[in-house]
C-alpha cells in the first residue's frame, strides 16, 4: 500500500509538473484563416514545441475593433494579426511590442531573412513591430476560354489603359458574360489613380481627388460599367468579383492571390490566366497596392511569457511553415529564400498565377496599402462614395471628385 | 421587527439584478458621461475638455445627417408599424379558417435574425434584384392589368345588379361573385393581349439602385426608406403580438352593445377598439420610438454598400466615431453622441406620452 502511494505520489507530482510547464498560447486570426491555421498548428507547433499549447481563436467581427477593445481591455490575445492597412493606427497604442531584440537573439529568423520591403512596412520609428507571414497584390485574372470564344487576344503585360479598355469591350457577352466585373472599390481603382500621378495627399496635406490625375483614372476605371462591359458583382448577383469569375459571368476580374484557393476548390478546370495590371500608356507608369498581414504580441501577452510566444511566430515564420503554406497555394511566404522555391517554376495555372502575383509586387509603382493618420476607411470611404456615383451616372467624374475631396478634406480638418 | 426581515430578504433576491444594473448600466453611463467632457482614445491618459466635445458634434455634418435621419426615421416607422399592426392584429382575431397559419405566417419574420433578413433584403433590392424585376413585370404589362381591373369591376357590377334585380340582397364585394368576375376580368385581358388588340409596354430592364445612391424622395434618402421597408415588415408582427393580447382583453359585451347600437365595423374599431387598446397602444409606440431612433444593425449592414450619408444614424455614428473610421478611437466625441441620443429618446416618448397616447385605459 506504501508503494502504491509512494508511486501514485510521484505519479501526481509528475503530471503536475508538466501540466504547469504547459503554457497555453492565444493566436487570434481572421475566422476565413481556420481551417489553415488549425493544419498548421498541429502539424509544426502544437506537440512538436516542447510545453507550448497555441489556441487559435477565429474572429468573425472586423479585425482592427477586436484589436482596439481587446488591447485597451487589457485582454487580447498573445499574437495578433497586424494588417498593414492599420499597422500605424495599432502601433500608435504603445500596447505592441518591439520585435527587434527578440530577433536579434533568434537562430531562426532575422531582419535580413524577410523580404526588405515586408520589413520596412512594419518598421515604425525604426522599430519592427510584426513579422510579415505572407503577401499579396493585384493582378489582372482572366478567363482564357472567353477570349478565345470571341477571338481577342489575353490582356498581357504590355496593355496599356486604352487597349485593356478595347480587350474588355471586345470580349463582353452579356448576358453570357460581362468583360469583367468591376466593383466601385477604392482598393482596386486608387492603384491605377497612383500610377496616373495622382499623390497620396497633396502637398499641402489636404486630399488630392480633385486633381486632374485622379479625375483621369476615375474616368477611365468607371467607363467600363458605364458603358455595359463591365458590372459589379452585385449587379451580377454574387458577393464579390472574384466570385463572378469563378462561376464564368466575368471574363476579368482585378484581385489578388487570394482568388487563387477559391477557383481550385470551387472551379478546379476554370481556363484561366494572370497578368500585371495595365499600364497608363505604353511605356508608361503601372501602379499596384502591397497588401500584407504580420504576426505581432501585445506589451503584455497574457501568457505571461513572451520568448515563448515569440518562439510561436518563429515556427508560423519559419521556411518549414512557409514552404507548406505557398505549396498549399494559401499565401505567398515573406522569406527572401523562398522566392526560390521549385513551386514556383510549375507550369499549372494555379502556380503560374502565384508566381504573377509575386513578381507584381516587386515592379515599380507598388505601395504598401496603408493610410498612415488618415484612416483607411475615411480615405476610401469617399473615393467608394464617388465611383459609385458616377458608375451609376448620379454624377459627373467631375462633381463626384470634387465631393470627395471636400469631404476628405473636411474628415482631416476635423 | 417581520417588516425589517421582509425588506432583507427582498433586498437580497433583488441583489443579483441590482449588481449587474449597477456594473452594466450605473457604471457605463457614469464613465460615458465622463467621458463625453474629455479627449480620450482608450489608449492616453484622457483630457478634461468641457463641452468642445458637444459643440464640435453640432458642427459635424454627419452627425446633423444622422440627427435628421433618425427622428424622420423614427416617426415614420414607428407610425407605420404601429397602424399596420393594429390591422393586422383586428385581422387575425377574427375567427377565419386557417387562423393559425397566418398568425405564424406574420410573426416570421420577427424571429428571425434581423442580421440574417437585412442581408436577404439586399440581395432583393439589387440593381437586378427580386423587386426590380416585378417593377419591370409591371411597367412591361400594366395595360393588360388595367384592362383585366376594368373588366373585373364591369362584371362585378353587372353581377351584383343582376342578382339584387332578382331579390337576393348580395354585397357589393361578395366573395363569390368577385371570384366570378376575377376570372372573367384576368381570362378576357389575357384573351385581350394574345390577339394584340392590348399590347404590353416594350420590354425594360428596372434599374432602380435602391441602396446604393443618393437619390431621396422628399428629401429621404432612397436606401434610408428601403431600410424603413424592412424595418416596418420585421417589426410589425412583433407590435401585432402585443395588439392580440390587448384585443382578447376587450370585453365582448362592449361589442354587442355596438351591434345593438348598429354600429358599422369602422366605428367599432374608432370607438371600442382603439380606446380601450390604449395601455397597449402606449406601449406599442412607446417601444416602436425607442426601438427606432436607436436603429443600428440595418444601418451598420447597409452602410458597407450604401453612401454613408444615405444612411447615417445616431446609433451607428456612435459605433462608427469609435471604430469605423480606421484611426484610434474618437471615445470623447461618441460619448457626447451616445448621451445626446439617450436624451432624445426620452424626450421624444416623454412628449408622446403627453401629447399622444398615454397609458392610462380609457375606462379607468
């Protein structure tokens, strides 16, 4: 009986002990990354980490609200999600914490590692504030069938404004198809407003809309609704389109990498290809936005042990991960080293529209989609507003433009 | 000494509501008093500023728009709603076969997610959605409906004529014979418009952008009174519940002594029914207004299509102060916002509780 005790003691004590070395670990992401990031966790980190238990928790609400209540609440998670499009917003809590020393001390990763312009997006005042897990940009997705059922050449690198404009035209089919589906979105038009010319803000700080850049490319980016090519994907009867794409009602869509996983799981035999976006005219600028999602740690992670957490974001960041996440055909990886990958010098559409998507983001004209102190949803907000309207023909790209200059301008001065 | 021990234990089975009254409620509206005087982000040390917050708020065009909105907003639901409820209400108290049927027919769509309906009713009122589409129908057929309208009520009239001429005392609306002459009016249009003598209006695709545009209709904006639409057809099944209840209490003596009064179904519902619904009634349009001039979640859905001044209320300037504009979260002025539309609520049934429909019965 002694034995028994002494042996079921030691037992208890056992347990005990790494049960308390068992740190659990909260990863909080966007719930559409789930099925992923739970493959992921139990394949690289979840039994393979000695003592470290991640939890992933998916939020469904909008992202940069449940980082913004949870962080002054004193209860968000211990890796976030950091999207460049609020980076500078959340930095500006003092509630994130540097990365720069616990990278100075890792064997795994290093400043040098990531591609240098993933890097310097989440530099702030000199400090990184998140590790770029992945990447993206826009590329021109069309559908290869449709051009050749009405005899016009695939959209290529070398289109300009005018001649895409042309191809769309051409390859319209309503109500078959439209040439392409066209949101009033300031994410995919303010890209070819850059390349016009048109700055970020004018000089004098105040919004720049009303310029004749911007008034160009709105002119141009609306005309191809106005005149029936193109329509949105809620004229379509779809939620975005990319959507319109995959069920065949558009021969072009403009998105990203981020198309790619939806048309192999709904549409696996779609014909389609990818090129850059045009240029404004030959020879000329191509604009293009960067998007990018980073993993960062509150000040205060609530595990109590952030070389632990950190430990968690080396493994997510890890080539191991990253190889498996772009072979997957998820992400594109932020690892220089990766750029290398066999992956990408597949020959199937779905390899070949990554590998556009990539090299996209290194051509000139390319800006990292953030909005600094402006605050993204004020800055698009007015731009969506005025497309709107003069792709329903409510008004002139003219008082469209001008409104929205207006009404940024009087969002900053307030 | 009993009465002493009453009150503890009342107070202690009170304790628990009283707990999260105080920390749900007292707490959070202290801190967003506070907070309406200062300069505070969630994150810095917050700053006593006064009344700037207030006064830059009437400065704020939006903030004026969504003022505006949810007061015209307001009145016109709440009105609506409660009529039509009380309609449908009178309707379903009948003794009607199927009874049942359509008491839950009605009430669908208040139980379902107001998330969930608000999203099906965008993709009705699409540019190409259900409802553009039966406007096309009827701007496409509307002679052939005139004529089979036309010649419904000819044969109606003929009918009933005939048969008073032979004696039997029919309604002008008999069931029966509108069947008859429903039948008549639809074969002989369609008959009608098969030869071509009536012929249907060119083919037109309806393209009415009813969410997402700046037109108004005096002065509202459209995708405002789309979301007005939906809001009246979730809500008014709930009110009805409310007027169904009212109505069983209602003796029926007070109706047979209208009969006997030969009074007309009008007058029966002038002066019985109304009067006597009046508790109900307060409630009624006192829920209504609360409910309304707080209307977020349609507001909230639509606004990611809509032109945010098209649909701007008090309620979702508040959330959209904090969280919707992309930068660090204006707490100070959402603050004053969420005060100022606390206020209004309570003025406006405040004013209607005197002005309109109080809750004291009519009989007591």
């Amino acid at each position: 009986m002694r034995k028994f005790l002494l042996v079921f003691g030691l037992f208890a004590v056992a347990t005990l002990g790494i049960a308390q070395e068992t740190v659990t670990i909260r990863l909080a992401g966007y719930s559409g990354d789930t099925p992923l990031m739970q493959d992921v966790l139990s394949r690289f980190v979840n039994g393979v980490i000695p003592g470290v238990q991640v939890v992933w928790e998916p939020i469904t609400e909008d992202y940069l609200a449940f980082v913004l209540r949870t962080l002054s609440a004193g209860t968000a998670p211990d890796i976030i999600y950091i999207d460049l499009y609020w980076a500078k917003t959340v930095v500006e809590t003092g509630l994130i914490q540097p990365l720069d020393e616990f990278m100075a001390a890792s064997p795994v990763i290093s400043r040098d590692d990531l591609i240098p312009v993933l890097a310097d997006a989440f530099t702030f005042e000199g400090k990184l504030y998140a590790i770029s897990k992945d990447f993206n940009s826009l590329v021109i997705f069309y559908n290869k069938d449709m051009f050749d059922a009405m005899g016009v050449p695939y959209p290529s690198a070398d289109d300009t404004w005018a001649t895409f404009l042309d191809k769309i035209a051409r390859v319209s089919n309503p109500p078959e198809w439209y040439g392409a589906s066209i949101n009033p979105d300031a994410a995919r038009f303010l890209p070819f407003a850059f390349a016009a010319g048109m700055p970020f803000l004018k000089e004098d700080g105040m919004a720049p809309f009303d310029l004749p850049a911007a008034k160009i490319a709105a002119d141009w980016y609306t005309a191809f609704n106005r005149a029936g090519i193109a329509a949105t994907s809620a004229d379509i009867g779809v939620g975005w389109p990319g959507a319109a794409f995959i069920a065949e009602k558009a021969a072009v869509c403009i998105e990203g990498g981020w198309l790619i996983p939806p048309i192999r799981n709904e549409n696996p035999t779609l014909n389609f290809g990818a090129t850059f976006l045009p240029k404004v005219w030959q020879g000329g600028p191509r604009g293009n936005y960067l998007f990018t999602v980073g993993y960062g740690m509150p000040v205060k992670p609530p595990s109590g042990r952030p070389d632990l957490v950190f430990k968690v974001i080396e493994v997510l960041t890890s080539p191991e991960v990253q190889e498996y996440i772009l072979e997957s055909g998820h992400a594109i990886p932020s690892r220089k080293a990766l750029l290398d990958s066999p992956f990408f010098q597949q020959s199937d559409p779905f390899a070949l529209a990554t590998k556009t998507v990539f090299e996209a983001t290194g051509l000139p004209g390319t800006v990292p989609f953030t909005f600094g102190d402006v605050g993204g949803s004020n800055y698009m907000g007015v731009v969506n507003e005025a497309l709107t309207l003069i792709m329903q023909g409510e008004a002139s790209v003219d008082e469209a433009m001008d409104e929205a200059a207006a009404k940024l301008n009087e969002k900053l001065g307030g | 000494m009993r009465r002493r021990s009453d009150w503890v234990s009342a107070f202690i089975f009170l304790l628990p509501l009283l707990f999260t009254l105080a920390i749900a409620f007292l707490y959070a509206f202290v801190r967003t008093v506070y907070f309406s005087f200062t300069d505070y982000n969630l994150f810095k040390v917050s700053q006593f500023v006064g009344f700037k917050n207030y006064l830059t708020l009437f400065k704020d065009s939006y903030f004026v728009l969504g003022l505006v909105h949810s007061l015209v907003y307001a009145a016109i639901v709440t009105a609506t709603q409660t009529f039509l409820a009380l309609l449908l209400a009178v309707v379903v108290n009948q003794r009607i076969r199927g009874l049942t049927f359509f008491r839950a027919a009605y009430y669908v769509p208040s139980i379902a997610s107001s998330v969930a309906i608000t999203t099906i009713f965008i993709w009705l009122v699409n540019r190409r959605g259900t409802v553009n589409w039966l406007l096309g129908l009827l701007v496409r057929y509307w002679p052939l409906m005139v004529t089979a309208l036309i010649i419904t009520a000819l044969t109606q009239t003929i009918q009933v004529l005939w048969e008073r001429r032979h004696g039997l005392p029919v309604k002008a609306w008999d069931p029966v014979l509108l069947l008859i002459s429903l039948l008549v009016g639809s074969v002989t249009a369609t008959i009608l418009g098969r030869i071509g003598l009536i012929r249907p209006n060119p083919k037109v695709e309806v393209l009415i952008p009813w969410l997402t545009t700046r037109q108004t209709f005096l002065g509202i904006p459209l995708p405002l009174i789309s979301i007005m639409i939906l809001n009246i057809w979730t809500t008014t099944p709930t009110m009805m519940i409310l007027f169904l209840a009212g109505l069983q209490d209602i003796p029926r003596e007070l109706y047979e002594v209208a009969d006997i009064d030969g009074a007309t179904p009008w007058q029966k519902l002038r002066y019985v029914t109304v009067p006597a619904l009046r508790p109900v009634m307060f409630l009624v349009i006192t829920l209504g207004l609360i409910g309304t001039i707080q209307m977020f979640d349609q507001a909230a859905i639509t606004a990611g299509i809509a032109p945010l001044e098209s649909v701007i209320t008090l309620a979702y300037y508040v959330y959209w102060a904090v969280f919707g504009a992309g930068t660090l979260p204006k707490v100070g002025m959402a603050s004053a916002a969420a005060l100022v539309l606390a206020t209004l609520t309570l003025v406006v049934v405040l004013l209607q509780r005197k002005f309109g429909f109080s809750e004291k019965g009519w009989y007591s």
